[in-house]
C-alpha cells in the first residue's frame, strides 16, 4: 500500500528535531552497542584446530613446529590434528620442505562463500527481530558491484499503512536514508564527483544543494545513522545505519521506514536504538563466522 501525502500529520518542529545532526532528542552514537558477553561452553579441540588453519593462512612457511607453537599445544598433538585436517582436505604437507599449506577443500569453501548471500541470510532472523519490536518496516540494501545500493530483503510492518515493496529498487541516494549512509562513506574525492550532478527535488524536504548535504554527510558520520523525513516522499520516514565488514568498508544498509505520523520524536528515537543494536548485531555474526583470515585466502593463493 502507498503510503499518501495526506497521511502525513507530524508538526514541522518534530521533524526538524528527528533529522540527522538536530540539537534535539536524538542520541549521538559514537560506537556500536556492544554485544552481550557469550557464555556458552566452546569446543576447545575445535577452537585449536580453528588457531591452526588462522596460523597457517598467515604463515607462508609454516610448519609442523610452527603451528604447534602459535596454537599452544605439544608438537605430536598439533601433528594428529594437522593430519586429520590433511585428510579431510583442509591443510596440505609439502614433502619438499616440510611446510604445511592450506588444503583444496578450504579453497573450495571459500570460493563458494557469496558476501552478499551470507549478509542476506545472517541478518533474517535479526531483522525479523527488530520488526517485530519496532513494528515498521525493515529494508536490508547491499553495496552492488557498481557502487550503488540493491534492496535485496525487506519484511513489512504488521499494519495495513506501510511502505510498498522496494525489492529489486534503487533509490536517489541524496534522498533517502540508505542513500545517505552510502554517501557518508565517499571519500571527499568521490563525494565531489557525485556533487558535479544536479540533486533532483523530489518533495519540498529533499535536500538540493551540495552546500546541504556536505554538512548532512558530516552529521551522519558523526552520528553513525541517517533520517530521512519527507525527503523521497512526503509522509515517508526512514531511518538507516550501515553494515561494516572487517576493514570498515560497507558492506550494506539496514534501515526502518514508516509513515512519519507513526516515526514521531518519540517512536524514532526508539527505532534507532533498536536499529544500531541489530546492524551490530549482524556485524558481530559475520566477524565470527566470516574471519578475515579463512575467507580471504582465495585472494592471497591467487584463487
């Protein structure tokens, strides 16, 4: 259902305190929530196993005695492991020199792992989360191999006025929130090429001048989330922060859209709270199931 300009009832005052950077209520989020502490009870063996495939990807001249070193354990209980993951393909032995290699098998995996697929799969159940306390719409967007931002998930808000499906979309990236969070991580080389172009207006509230948005772009960094009130669409609100992979690039864009009757001052600051929790959330997932030091071997193997 389209969301009409009629629908839109918040008073002027309270969207100039929702948008990003106000002097209003709106926290400024300096860093990501930190996740809870893990309690629960890991395999110690596998851990080992894990610190010796991380040493070895590190390691060009890695041996037996070596890895045994960095993993702390006896050199004949590092040879048992390093020989059952040789055996299931994981790490290789040069008979040459005795250095330890990483195996086919891992290359294999790691060639078959798709960025945005895992972002896609490991946000479900979090963003499934985050609708059903925020009760509005939640988008997921991926960076795409042009640079531009893809709408590649999306779970609407359990009422009758919402947003319609933006699948498959893309977005004037000066007016709206995702677009923004994409902005704010140009370099000021590439802002400036982006700037070159005319911002099209689209609603009275869309910003038009690159003067605006350089100072939008400054809030948004300092605050690490973007609002969008009435910019793309009048009676459209949304609210979006970004997806970091391990070196800080952004990987893509969660975001919260609604009627802005319903994102009121007091409704925004919640849905951004929940927000930067669930975008850490996903950050924490895939630091730990996709380790920089596995998954990037493919491009250090020449693979």
């Amino acid at each position: 259902m389209e969301i009409r300009p009629a629908l839109r009832s918040a008073k002027v005052d309270d969207s100039a305190e929702m948008r990003a950077g106000s002097a209003g209520p709106y926290p400024r989020y300096r860093g990501r929530v930190a996740p809870a502490d893990d309690k629960t009870k890991l395999n110690q063996s596998v851990r080992k196993a894990i610190t010796l495939l991380r040493a070895t990807a590190e390691d060009t001249n890695a041996n037996v005695s070596s890895l045994a070193r960095a993993a702390g354990l006896p050199r004949a209980t590092a040879l048992r492991m390093i020989q059952t993951l040789e055996q299931e393909g994981f790490l290789l032995r040069n008979p040459g020199d005795d250095r330890v290699l990483l195996g086919p098998e891992l290359l294999r995996l790691a060639r078959n792992t798709d960025e945005q697929l895992l972002l896609r799969e490991v946000s479900r159940p979090i963003i499934a989360d985050l609708v059903a306390t925020v009760r509005e719409t939640v988008t997921l967007s991926v960076v795409a191999p042009d640079g531009d931002l893809d709408c590649v998930y999306q779970v609407d808000a359990p009422h009758q006025l919402r947003p319609r499906s933006w699948l498959g979309q893309r977005f004037p990236l000066h007016a709206s929130a995702g677009g923004k969070v994409l902005l704010a991580s140009y370099d000021q080389e590439r802002l400036e090429r982006f700037l070159l172009e005319p911002l099209a207006r689209f609603t009275p509230s869309t910003i038009t001048t690159a003067e605006a948005l350089r100072s939008e772009m400054d809030r948004i960094r300092e605050l690490r989330y973007a609002f969008v009130i009435d910019e793309l669409e009048e009676g459209l609100c949304s609210v979006g922060t970004g997806i970091h992979g391990q070196a800080g690039e952004l990987l893509g864009v969660l975001a919260v859209a609604g009627p802005t009757q319903r994102l009121d001052p007091r409704r925004g600051r919640d849905a951004v709270d929940h927000l930067l929790r669930a975008a850490n959330q996903i950050e924490s997932v895939l630091r730990r199931g996709h380790d920089s030091s596995l998954f990037g071997v493919t491009a250090r193997t020449g693979g």
